[in-house]
C-alpha cells in the first residue's frame, strides 16, 4: 500500500478501531478493508493493479 501511495501520491489514512465499538461491530469481520471515498473497495487482500485502478478512478 505505501508503494502506490508514493506512486500515486494519495492521502492514506489508517484507522485502528480497538476500542471502538461502532467501529468494532461496522468493520471487524471485514479487517482489513478499503475504502476509497467512502466506497469499500477491498476486503482482506489488497491487489495492486486494482488499487492504482480504483486511485485513478477516483481522481478524475
């Protein structure tokens, strides 16, 4: 992930959501996941390709 963040320059912002129950209860059977402008994109792996797809996408 911080190999197409430095390619692409996007913000990544990791959330830890110990803690917190909302959180727990919304994403703990999905961890890891991604979402790019509030859009799950990924769930438990992360291909590259799609993700400097999905980057792109939502830039322009």
């Amino acid at each position: 992930m911080s190999a197409a963040r430095d390619e692409l320059g996007f913000e990544l912002r990791e959330v830890a959501i110990d803690g917190d129950a909302a959180l727990e209860v919304e994403y703990r059977e999905w961890i890891p996941v991604v979402e790019i402008d509030g859009r799950r994109r990924f769930v438990y792996h992360v291909h590259p390709d799609a993700l400097r797809r999905a980057v792109t996408e939502a830039a322009s």
